[in-house]
C-alpha cells in the first residue's frame, strides 16, 4: 500500500507517469499498474490521461494527496519509533542547504553533529536554492532544511537559527551579477534594485554562488552577497540592517514530535548561534 502512495505522490508531483518511472528506477508499465491498483482499492479516477503523457490529478487525487503525504509522515515516525526500541540501527539524517548556508556556516553544524551524533547517525547534505529546499521538505526528500529565504508553508515549523548582514560588494562597472529564482541572493538583490531603483546596464544570472564570489574577485560587476563570503581586497557598500536576514532551520512538524529527532535539532540551533 504504502509502495503504491509514494508512486501516486511522485505521479501527482510531476504529471506523468514516464517521470515517475525515472526517478523511481522503475518501468512505466509498473508504474501504471500500480496507479491502476491503487484507484481500484479507493475506489475512484486519480488521474485522466492525456494525449500527450500528460496526467490530470481529479478531485479525488487532491484529497488523496494531502492525505497520503500525511501516510508517509506517520509511516515515518513508526519506523523511527521501532529504531528507538533496537537502539542499535543506524538513522539516515538528510539536510538541504541553501548554498549560502553551505559556504558560510554548514561546516561547523556538521563537524559538531558527527561528534555527538556520528555514532547513530549518517548525514547526507543537497545543496540547492531555497525554494528547492523547501519543496524537497514538504514532499519528504530531505528531513532537515536550512534557508535564509523567509519562506512559510503549513505543516513546517521554522526556527531563526542565525543573522546574516547582506552588503553591496563588486566594482560599479554596470554590470550585477545574481543567482537564480528561488534563490536567496536572487531574492534580495531583486528587492535591493527595486529599491534603489537601480537599472543594471547588464546582468549576469548564476545557480552557483562561489562562482559569483570569483566573478567578483575578477572585476566583472556587483553583487549583493553575505558579508561572512567577500572576495579578498573587493569594495563594499553597507546596505544598512535593512538587508540583515535570518537563517532558518525548517522541519516537518510531524517529525519534530520525535524525542531523538527533536534533540538534534535543537544541537543544530545551538551550534548555530
């Protein structure tokens, strides 16, 4: 049952059933199948189909949908609860981080965490924009985000972890230099522009911001960039508190009920300060 939730989760999410095939390593045909078993067991449509591979979620697929995701939650915490009892079995902690997290501060959380926790533990670490983020939370593909993009969706606690002084670096050339939407960097240096009703002559969009750290370092332009990742010997404007954000730890709410889990997260907001 809970083989052919996660195949309709991952059906729903990308509205086709050759997708899903692909990122669940199976054949469509079985993809098919399982859907099909799936709708004779609810009793109802979940999907029409399309012409061109394209699936249409029904009413009953959106109700199931919340529904199923809320499945997988308590399927989880079960299977944390069994662990809890054996005591012995290693846990799989998953975190997304934005990139800015990863280069300014991430390094830290993690050698504390492999510490205190490495013995019980494993870690795996996707870094990604925040919206990224944040999607991979609410559909269960990482078990712990951390943003500086002030975003809220229900069922996710978030907790301010850090500050974070944004400035103004780079030679005045014409040129801005920003990450892509989604992005924090991309989000604030929007708002920055917008405000200062700056019309940049150019600009140069990157998904990577170390790579915007070395086009500073080279002259091409500006940026708006956290002040923990300046280029050596780079100019910088202060921008004013107006521009100092927070980091945020995000969780599922359902996951924060468990007591182990909960301990690490709070470790986290602790080595973060």
């Amino acid at each position: 049952m809970f083989k052919f939730l996660e195949t309709f989760v991952i059906v729903y999410e990308t509205r086709s059933f050759s997708l899903a095939a692909d990122q669940l390593f199976i054949t469509q045909p079985t993809v098919s199948n399982q859907i099909k078993q799936l709708e004779e067991q609810v009793g109802s449509d979940l999907f029409i189909r399309q012409k061109k591979r394209e699936v249409i979620p029904t009413k009953a697929a959106d109700v199931l949908y919340k529904g199923a995701n809320e499945l997988i939650d308590i399927w989880t915490e079960v299977g944390r609860d069994i662990d809890n009892i054996e005591g012995e079995q290693r846990r799989m902690v998953e975190f997304g981080i934005s990139q800015t997290v990863s280069r300014v501060m991430f390094s830290k959380i993690m050698g504390n965490l492999e510490n205190k926790y490495g013995s019980k533990n494993d870690f795996l670490v996707k870094v990604s924009n925040s919206d990224d983020v944040l999607y991979q939370l609410v559909n269960h593909k990482i078990d712990i985000g951390m943003i500086e993009k002030p975003l809220v969706t229900e069922g996710i606690k978030r907790i301010s972890v850090a500050d974070d002084q944004l400035v103004r670096a780079g030679y005045q050339t014409g040129v801005w230099i920003t990450r892509e939407s989604g992005s924090g960097i991309g989000y604030y240096t929007d708002q920055y522009l917008r405000e200062e009703s700056i019309q940049p002559k150019k600009i140069i969009q990157v998904n990577n911001s170390g790579l915007i750290k070395q086009l500073l370092a080279d002259g091409v332009g500006e940026s708006i960039i956290s002040n923990q990742d300046i280029p050596k010997k780079v100019p910088t404007i202060e921008i004013g508190n107006h521009f100092s954000r927070s980091i945020y730890l995000i969780v599922r709410d359902s996951d924060y009920h468990d007591k182990k889990f909960a301990e690490l997260v709070e470790e986290i907001v602790k080595t973060s300060n």
